[in-house]
C-alpha cells in the first residue's frame, strides 16, 4: 500500500465504526448529528442477524463422497446442491481484501464392494456417507492487498471462482451465466463494485459488516477445535470453549476504529461501543511520524523500540522511584508522548523505532482497557479480539492482554482468533442462504496445512498457484523465505518502559514476531460431513490423542527425529513412483516443505494451532500426499505381505496344537513380537538390514520375556475366558502391513471368531509408513483364508469375501454358521488416531463393541495410551524407541506394553 496515497489508508474509517449496513438506531442518530466518536454510536438495540435472500449456494445436506478408496480426487455428492454454486465471498477493506472459497472435486466414481457390503451390514443407509479422507469439499483463505486489487481480480478470474470455480459446469460450457452475485462485505464493496462488474461482470451483494463478524466469530469458535488463544508473556495458548457455553462474550474488532460488540448467540449481537482511537490511529499518527511506507513496516520498527526515551513513567516523575502507594512501579508509563513535552528535542531527533513503539502500546493499552470497561459494564469475562490491527502481532496481543489482565485483576480473559483476519468474509459466506456450514461440527472439519496454504491461504500474494510444477518451481523461494519469516524477530535491549498504568510486559522466550509469521497459521479447512465422534470414547469433551506434551524440547527431539527419517522416506517415496526424474523432483520438493513445516513449528510450536506428535506426523503423510506420493512403502508392503502369508498356514497349525490358556498367550506374544516390523522407527530399519523379516520375527518372538514392561496379561486372559459372560463383538484396529497384520493380528482375529466372538478389522482409510490400509487387508484376508476354514467362513458371514473360493481345503464345512469378520476403514491417514474425528463406518461399527484393541506405538502409545473408553480396551505395542520407552514406562527399546482396561 503506499504511504502518501490517502485513498489507500488502511481501513476507511467507516469501516469499523458501525459499517455501511445496517444502520442501528443509535448510529443514525450519530450520524444525523455529523461526525460522533465511534464509542458514541453505541446500539441500544438488540439486531438479529439478518440475511438477505440471495439465490441458493452451496448445500451440504446429504452430501456424499462417491468413491473409492484408490481415488485420489473423488467427488462429494451434493444431492441438493443446485449447479450454481458461488464459491467464493469477499471481505473488502481498506488495506486488505480477504476471500473465502470453496472448491470441490469433480471426479465419478462408484463404490467398491467391500465398502458397500459393509454398509449394508452396519445399516448405514444413508447412501450419502462417505469416508475421509477423500474430501469433498475445501474452505479456503486468501488475502490480497487493496492496493493490488488487480491481482485479487486475476486471480479470481484465473480460479474462476466467479463461476463457480474452474469445474463448475458454466466454466466448462463456456457459458456467461448472467447475473452471477457474490456476496461482499467491508467498504471496498461499494467502492469496488462497478470494478468488479467490468472486469468479471459480477454484481457484489452486501452484507452488513457486523453481521458478518459475529457470524464468522461464531462459526469460528463453534467448528474448530484450535482457534481461540490466550497470548501472555509471548505465549499462545490454545482454549477450548465449550459449545454450549459460548454465549456472551464480547467481540473486540480492531480495525481503523474499533467496535465493540457483545455477542448473546447466532444472529444475536449488539454494538455496545467502539472508540475512534484504533489501528488508522496508528497507522495515520505512525506515517506522519516516521518515514515508514506501509503498516507492516512500522509494526516491525516497533520491536526495535524502546518507549522510555519518549514516554514520561512514574519514575520520570518520582526521580526514579515507585508510586508504591497506588500500585504503580517506576517503569510505569504516566503519559504516552509525555517526555516529549520537556525534551525540548524535533521530532527527527526521535527514533522512529520508539515513536512506533509508543505509539503501539498507547493504543493498544487504551483499547486494552476501553474492551476491559465494556466487559465490566455487562459482566463478561471472555473478550475476544479480532480485526485485521492485529495481525496476529506478539507485541499487540501481550499489551492487550496485559491491560485487560491488569484493569481486571485476572477476572477477565484476553483471547484472539487464528482466523481473526477472516471474520468478515467468513461472515460474508456464511450469508448464503445455504451453504451448509451451520450444521457442521468441529469433528467435521480438518485443517490441512498445504504448501500452498502459507501463499495462497496466508500471505498477501500475487498469481495464484496452478499445478504442481508450479509449486516446485516456487518451492525454493517459498523456503527462502520460510528461512527469512521463521528467523526470530530481533528484540531491543530489554527497556525500562511501563505502559499507561501497567508493567511492561516481560515477554519470555524471544519470540515476538510479527505478521509475517502469524500469516502462515490458517490452514485450508477441509469439510468432512461424515467424520463422528467415537461413540466408545468415554469422555469426549476431556478426550486428548496425545500422550505427550509436545513442549519445546519434546518438539526438539521429534523435529530430529523426523529430520533424520527423511532422507530414507524421500528415496522410498521416489522409488514408489518408479524413481522417475519427475519423481525425484517431486521427493526434493517434499523434503523441503516438510522441512520448512518442522523448522516453522520449531520456531513457533503453536503456529498451527495445539500441535502434538500425532498432528506431527500426520502432516508427514499429508505432506507426501500433496507432492503426489500416494503410497511410498507400496511395495515393502507387497514384499513383507506375501512372505508372512506364505508362513502363516505352519503357524496356524502350530497354534492349533496348543490348549487354549497357551494359545491366547502365544498369540498376545505373536502381536507383541510382530509389532517390530515399523518402517517408521529408526531402530527396527536398522534392524532390517541385519535379517530376513522371518529371522527378525523369530528373534524377536525369543525375546518374549514376561513380564513384559505393562503385563495385564493374566487379567485379560481371565476376562477373555470367563465362559458365563464372553465378549460379543470386538473391534481390532491394526498397524503394520507384513508379519504384523498376517502373523500377529489375523491368528488372534481367528482366535475372536472361534469363541464366537464377531470381529471387525479397523485400518487405515489412507497409507501411512508401512500401515495396512482397510483397501488392503480384504485380500490379506481372503489369501490367509484359503488355509483357515474360520477365516473363510467369518469373512464370508461378513461379506468380505464375495465369491465362493473354488478348490480350497476347506476344514470348516461342517461348522455351523459363523460370526462375521468385517473390515471398516477409520477415517485416519496417519500412523495415530484421534478418536474425535473417526469414519461414520467405524463409528457405526463400534455401537455394540465390547472390546476394544489398539494396536502399535502410533495408535496406542503416542496416541490414546491414557485414553478412557465405555468399552474394555487392550492397548498392544512394542516400544521401538529408546527415548519413548524411558519417558512413558521408564523402560528400554524393545518392550512390550499389554495394557487391559476393563471398563469396571
Ligand atoms: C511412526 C511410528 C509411531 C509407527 O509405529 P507403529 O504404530 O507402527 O508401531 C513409530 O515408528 C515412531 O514413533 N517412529 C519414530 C521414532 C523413531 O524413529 O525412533
Ligand atoms: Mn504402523
């Protein structure tokens, strides 16, 4: 934006000072009597949100994937939704316009048997559900500067989001269709509507900007789990609110002016107040102050600054010493600019560092305190701060919290939004008469962070991003500049400033940054209708997948970890793509983006909302996805399935000679034992050079010792055994492909079926590292099963294996019909799973469980060790690293974990 160009100040000062929408009584009073500070034009009136009546958008209801699971883009069915759908929404501000879009697949395809079959026998007759992670639909984020409108309309025009983006039916006709309205908000609506209507010839519809902040706020905070955070002392910190317990709190947007609004439910707000004093404020009196060209560049003078040299503190007054009296320290500020007034100095004799600086903190400490009063005034404890003032800015949100912390004594809590730039346009969105997004919950949206996302979904930027190649070719600049945005800010030395009343605020750990960084944490939202919550899980509001804190020297560990893994996966994932130069290119570009992941989160472990291990390496495997590496231990897998299948019968007929206390432990050891084989963890990879897998398992199986690190062993054979009462259906879920699933996993299925109890195999919707998918082991199943009758005749009671097998040894002929064995995918493409977000498939299959089974570190020790469910649970794993094992079990590499949890 340039400086000197007041038609391109950063919001018009309308824009935050009750909008060009809907006029509240009290405004137009206001307005009648010329100029009023905004805190004058508080509402006296309640408004409901009013939506006006566009055409029908996007309709989520029904919505359905149509696919298999070999599908990599397959479609989301939307059986309501009318070809029409505008995907996009626009929020224009003075300084920036942000969009919110939506895009969609368009591939066909059908259902594979399995999936149906499955279906049918857990009447799941919706015919519309459909599994994640094969998305249906993607909310995306994007800002552009006002100042570069042109490259905003390009690229909307590139998108054709206009249209209904690039897939949309009027795109490919090459039909105009007249008339096409996108909904719009924010001053640049108005300003920029003929524009728009020349250059994409599109009519802006617009939405009230009030109504379209509390909108987005509350989707916000309803759907996604991570948005809402406290910032002390440079420390984020993510807070979970309740639901059913958001209602009221006060909306602070910090715009050019500042409205504050206090916000009783859906639709349901008032504008309380304001103040004219905001972020134009600073930005105006920073630009005639300093020779800075744009916001961005005084916000980061800022931090260079040291306020003592201009403002008056109480120690400036009380030749050094406190005002102990009335609680005021020497370092604090008595008058923002107060120094000035003796210093006798011109203003080029100021740094503009700390001219920033004082300027900063006095307007954030006043609209610190001016929210806190409002709060007071109708006793709200929670103030959540938004607008684009700021920014996602350290500095900005510590003073704020710290004047509301101080002026409230604790009692009140600061809190910002990740999304907090995207208010509005979300509002704008969600102003579709349908567009599905009330009904969604937080289990039904994934935040993906994409490579694309930091440019195209974060940072203000130019074209947009087109295909792959195009992604490469920018990579290396993208990690350049990664490098420049993660590098820490560089503070001033330690000031003695306080501010208008407060302390400063120390701020720990060097980490204060500015917008250039906050801009890479908003993801791109997928919408996954079908996800539920696990009806087993016995708390799901306390529930946390993951075992360990992730704290900065967790996190240092894991960032090397998974540094060091990665030369080893980059050339698996390569040679899983025929090891083309394509491929190699591709396998360059993924270990730099997941690099450049790591070191972000390294630098800032809160970027992405709460990151813990699981998020970790679910973002490996996403990452490998995006760069087109569908399956990187594709033919390890292959390999280590066909030698264990081809074992398995000696084994069977090995177990089958033993009585069955001496089975059920040899199984358990089986499982144990056979958990070994993790392409994931550095250890057993070293291990694998050293043997065939059969000599690894055998080895392995020798070193069985009991006790084993966690041995509940003996209480769950007594369980297993009590004869009055068995278990009726017990859901397995499994790791690793291999001896793993063929040699642990399938003999103690068997073992399930063969006391009658019904079985169904949980396993991964999508590859993770060497994990069987719930694509594959239908065939595992079926090959084990051409030399196990009980196999062959649960797999056929549960559909899994469609056709009668002709000329197989069948020894169950005479066995009267079995209970099922099922296959159900859980909705994870990750070595861990978070239970609160799993397939509808696997939480239909889980209503009458009584037995749960996690197998492998990822499911079970990283992910769910303390895990509490309605259900008994038997936790199996063996601990492949030395550093896990000692912090979780005080333990050694190699033990073995059988935790039994009987749910009384
Ligand atoms: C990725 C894994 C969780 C997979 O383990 P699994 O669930 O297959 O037992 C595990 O291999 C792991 O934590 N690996 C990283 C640690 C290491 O290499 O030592
Ligand atoms: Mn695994």
């Amino acid at each position: 934006m340039a400086a000197n160009n007041s038609s391109e100040a950063p919001i018009p000062p309308l824009e935050e000072a009750g909008g060009e929408g809907v006029k509240h009584e009290a405004e137009a009073e206001a307005d009648g009597k010329g100029k009023a500070p905004a805190q004058a034009q508080a509402a006296s009136t309640t408004t409901m949100l009013h939506r006006s009546g566009s055409r029908p958008q996007l309709d989520l209801s029904g919505a359905a994937i149509h696919g298999t699971l070999e599908d990599r883009n397959p479609t989301i069915l939307l059986p309501n939704q009318s070809d029409d759908i505008s995907h996009l929404a626009l929020d224009i501000g003075g300084s920036l316009i942000k969009l919110v879009y939506f895009s969609r697949h368009a591939d066909q395809s059908t259902e594979d048997k399995r999936k149906l079959s499955t279906k049918k026998r857990l009447e799941i007759f919706t015919g519309a559900r459909r599994s994640y992670p094969v998305l249906g639909g993607r909310l995306h984020f994007v800002k552009f500067e006002t100042g570069k409108l042109n490259e905003c309309l390009d690229f909307i025009s590139s998108k054709q989001l206009h249209r209904g983006g690039v897939d949309s039916p009027s795109w490919r006709s090459g039909a105009q269709p007249d008339n096409i309205v996108i909904k719009a908000t924010g001053g640049g609506a108005y300003k920029y509507a003929d524009l728009f209507k020349e250059r994409l010839g599109v009519s802006l519809e617009k939405e009230d900007e009030m109504d379209c902040l509390v909108a987005g706020s509350n989707f916000l905070l309803k759907a996604i789990r991570h948005e809402a955070f406290t910032h002390m002392d440079g420390q984020k910190e993510y807070v979970q609110i309740d639901q059913n317990d958001m209602f009221p709190y006060l909306l602070v947007n910090v715009g050019s002016g500042v409205s504050i609004i206090k916000v009783d439910g859906h639709g349901k707000f008032q504008r309380v107040s304001g103040t004219n004093v905001g972020g134009g404020t600073y930005w105006g009196l920073g630009r005639l102050m300093t020779e800075c060209k744009s916001f961005d560049e005084l916000l980061e003078l800022s931090q260079r600054g040291d306020n003592s040299t201009i403002d008056m503190l109480v120690g400036d007054i009380y030749g050094g010493l406190d005002y102990s009296k009335i609680g005021l320290s020497a370092s604090t500020i008595a008058s923002s600019f107060g120094k000035t007034i003796s210093d006798n100095k011109e203003l080029s004799e100021y740094r503009p560092e700390d001219i920033s600086l004082s300027l900063l903190r006095m307007i954030s400490y006043n609209i610190g305190q001016i929210s806190y009063l409002n709060a007071l005034r109708y006793g709200l404890k929670r103030i959540l701060f938004g607008g684009f003032f700021i920014r996602g800015h350290a500095y900005t949100m510590d003073t704020i919290s710290f004047a509301v912390h101080f002026w409230s004594k604790g009692e009140a809590k600061a809190m910002f939004l990740r999304h907090e730039g995207f208010l509005g346009a979300l509002g704008a969105f969600m102003s579709y008469e349908k567009h599905g997004l009330d009904d969604l919950s937080a289990h039904h949206l994934v935040e993906r962070f994409p490579m694309g996302a930091p440019y195209v979904g974060g940072k203000i930027h130019g074209p947009p991003l087109g295909d792959l190649n195009e992604k490469i070719s920018w990579m290396e600049k993208f990690v350049q500049k990664g490098i420049q945005i993660t590098a820490p800010v560089p503070m001033g030395a330690p000031a003695t400033t306080g501010m208008g009343g407060f302390e400063r605020p120390t701020s720990k750990g060097d980490i204060l940054r500015s917008d250039a960084s906050a801009a890479l944490n908003v993801g791109v939202l997928h919408l996954v209708p079908s996800l539920d919550v696990f009806p087993l899980l016995e708390d799901p509001k306390t529930y946390e997948p993951n075992t360990i804190d992730l704290d900065h020297n967790e996190f240092k560990y894991w960032f090397t970890v998974l540094s060091d893994h990665l030369p080893d996966l980059v050339e698996k994932a390569v040679a899983s793509e025929g090891g083309t130069d394509d491929a190699k290119r591709r396998g360059d570009a993924f270990a730099h983006a997941f690099s450049a992941h790591l070191f972000r989160l390294m630098e800032e472990p809160a970027a992405y909302g709460k990151f813990g291990l699981a998020n970790l390496l679910e973002l490996r495997e996403e990452c490998l996805r995006e760069f087109q590496f569908f399956d990187a231990y594709v033919s390890i897998k292959q390999r280590e399935n066909e030698a264990s299948l081809a074992v398995l019968p000696d084994l069977l007929m090995e177990l089958d000679s033993m009585d069955e206390e001496a089975r059920l432990l040899a199984l358990i050891e089986g499982v144990l034992a056979a958990n070994i084989f993790d392409w994931g963890s550095k250890a057993c990879v070293d291990l694998y050079h050293q043997g065939t897998i059969i000599e690894i398992y055998r080895m392995s199986r020798k070193k069985m010792q009991r006790p084993w690190r966690i041995d509940d062993f003996d209480m769950f054979k007594k369980r297993m055994l009590k004869k009055d009462q068995p278990y009726k259906k017990a859901l397995i879920s499994v790791d690793n492909s291999g001896a793993d699933v063929v040699l642990g996993m399938l003999p103690l299925a068997r073992e399930f079926l063969r006391h009658g109890i019904e079985v169904v195999l949980v396993a991964n919707s999508l590859p993770a590292l060497n994990d069987i998918t719930a694509n594959e082991l239908p065939e595992i199943v079926a090959e084990a099963a051409k030399h196990c009758g009980i196999l062959r005749k649960a797999a056929e009671a549960g559909g899994l294996i469609v056709d009668a097998m002709a000329g197989i040894q069948d020894d169950a002929k005479d066995e009267p019909v079995s209970v099922p064995l099922m296959v159900v995918e859980n909705g994870c493409g990750s070595p861990c799973i978070d239970f609160r977000q799993v397939s509808s498939e696997l939480a239909a299959a889980a209503k009458d469980a009584d037995l749960l089974i996690l197998e492998g570190m990822g499911r079970a020790l990283h992910t769910n060790l303390n895990a509490r469910f309605k259900c008994d649970a038997l936790k199996l794993a063996m601990v492949k690293n030395q550093r896990l094992a000692e912090k979780l079990f005080n333990g050694n590499i190699y033990d073995c974990i059988c935790k039994f949890e009987p749910v009384s």
